[in-house]
C-alpha cells in the first residue's frame, strides 16, 4: 500500500487508475462493496485501485458546525482499504482552495489530471466540487469529456436498514453496538493508552485496565461484552467486559472512564495500550447500593460474558478457570 499526502506527493505514475473517492468513514460494509467492485475491475483493465479521501473531514472546512465525529483516523481508514486489496491512496488535505474548486475544475485538475483515473466509482450519493454542485450525473458527463467511465454502485442495506456512517454513529451512541459491527463488518473498537485509576476498583470489586480513549465516539455508558487486544501488533487478546461511565457507585465525577476487567489471565506485564472491541451491551450503568453489590453484579455480567463468548466458540479452559 502506498500513501500519499499531498498531490505534490503523488508520482507522475500514479495512473492509469480505478478511482473511488469519498470520505470513507468507518470503511463500512457499504464502502466495502465500493471498494471490492474497484479491485475487481483494477484487475480485469490492468489499472491500479486507488482510492481518494480527504483529511480533515470536508465540512470542518465548510461548516464547522456539522462537523461529524469519526468512526476512524484516516490512517485506520487507509489500513482497512488496504484489506480490500486497494494499492495506492491519496489522503488529500481539504483546503478551502479545494472546497472552491468547481465540478470540472475538480476533475480536470486531480481525478483525471494528476490520479490518471480510467475508471472512477463511487456510491450513488455521492456529490463533489463547490457548494456539492456536483453528483453522479455531473461525474458521468465529466468522464465522458474527460476519458474515465463512471460506475455507480447502489447503497448496501442490512436488515432493512441503509448502510451510512451517520446510522452507525447514532447506534454507537445509544449502545447499539451489535448492529453497528454488521454494518461495519468487524467490532467498533476504542483505541488508547492504559492509564492509572482511582484504585477503588482493585481493592472493593475487581481490578480493571482503564483506557484512555482517543476516538471521538464512545458508546452510550453501560457494560459490554468486548475483545482487548494489546497495540501495536495485536500480539495478545483478552476476552473481557468493559464499563463506560461515571462510577455512579463511588461518588459522583465528571470524568468519564473506560475500565475493562479481563475474563482471561493476565500473564506478564500489563499492556501500555490497547484496542477494546465492543461485541455486545449487557446493561446500562446503575448506582448500587455498595461496592459489594456492585462486585456481585460484576460477576454476573462475566458469567453472561462467558455464555457470550461460549456461543461464539471462543471460550477456552483455561479461561474459565481464570474467571471462577
């Protein structure tokens, strides 16, 4: 994979390229389906699948105040494109020179000019240049003046339900975080440094790894059945239930934590940061009478985790001595 992040980056050989271009926040199933249509077709014309997104987000630069958080960095964006077999990807910083740019000046300038696209494909809402002035039609008459074919690709549903990254933000929000993996097509995950607690948990309920979150979405507050997963490299993975809230139960605070006990045993060194993939909501959050109710309910949203990841196949011996 290669990554470019700036035109003045982009080699003269860039082209000739299949092209899809758009945001591509979250790479969810629908932007999936986009992006496996471009590989395939790269590979029938010989072309390079190339994919053009944008950073910061292009409203950020043209309405600050509907500016939406993102599911994923762009750089997780470029490392979930490169599982699709895309070759080669523009990051283009969004400037207000670019949110000026008219439809064919757009294309003429970058998309047919410096990216060599023969093939440019795209969701069938997609709209680009000035003000959006222009969509697929406008794309479509563009490349026939420019040289590139214009292939539209219909919006995946899933359940009945549109496939968007606004949906999966709003599922996040309210805890719906089942759902959003499908449409996402693997766990929404919160990424961070492991930081020092207030010690409550360790010594009155059960010790914890609290993260330090660095998305811009977190899901509702509650408890979830989840994966952590050691970074970089992913070289150790816990099966674990993690609690987003205030820790109603020992006072009232302002700061948000992320804490998450694992089901397995924690061998060596605890990890200096870690993923949290969230599989499941098993509650809200609640205020208990005492620690010790509270270390009760614990336990039983671990055996209702161990049901959990008994279902999945993935609960092992050795685990659920771990967690007797």
């Amino acid at each position: 994979m290669k990554v470019y992040r700036s035109l003045a980056e982009t080699p003269a050989g860039f082209g000739p390229s299949a092209l899809t271009i758009g945001n591509f926040d979250g790479v969810h199933f629908g932007h999936r389906r986009i992006l496996r249509r471009l590989v395939s077709l790269a590979a029938e014309r010989g072309w390079k699948p190339s994919a053009l997104t944008f950073d910061p987000h292009p409203t950020r630069i043209v309405a600050p105040e509907r500016t939406p958080p993102l599911l994923t960095s762009p750089d997780r964006r470029v490392e979930l494109m490169a599982e699709e077999g895309v070759e080669q990807v523009l990051i283009l910083p969004f400037t207000r020179e670019v949110a000026e740019l008219s439809p064919e000046q757009f294309v003429r300038g970058i998309v047919a000019g410096r990216l060599g696209a023969r093939a440019v494909l795209v969701g069938e809402n997609f709209h680009f240049g000035y003000r959006h002035a222009g969509d697929v039609r406008t794309l479509a008459q563009l490349g026939r003046k420019y040289g590139f074919e214009t292939e539209i690709v219909r919006s995946a549903t899933c359940r009945g339900r549109i496939v968007s990254s606004s949906g999966i933000r709003q599922l996040i929000r309210g805890g719906g975080v089942s759902l959003a993996g499908r449409f996402l097509q693997r766990p929404y995950a919160v990424e961070g440094p492991v930081v020092s607690g207030r010690g409550v948990g360790s010594k009155q309920t059960v010790p914890t790894l609290n993260l330090a979150a660095e998305a811009e979405i977190i899901p509702a507050n509650g408890v979830y059945v989840t994966s952590t997963v050691e970074e970089p490299g992913g070289a150790r993975r816990w099966n674990s239930i993690t609690n987003v809230g205030y820790r109603p139960t020992f006072g009232a605070s302002d700061e948000l934590s992320i804490e998450t006990y694992l089901l397995d045993p924690l061998e060596g060194e605890t990890p200096a940061r870690i993923r949290v993939e969230f599989l499941c909501r098993l509650r809200g959050e609640r205020k208990f009478d005492s620690p010790e109710a509270l270390k009760a309910q614990i336990l039983r949203d671990v055996r209702a985790a161990g049901n959990y990841f008994r279902r999945l196949g993935t609960w092992t011996p050795a685990q659920r001595t771990g967690t007797a």
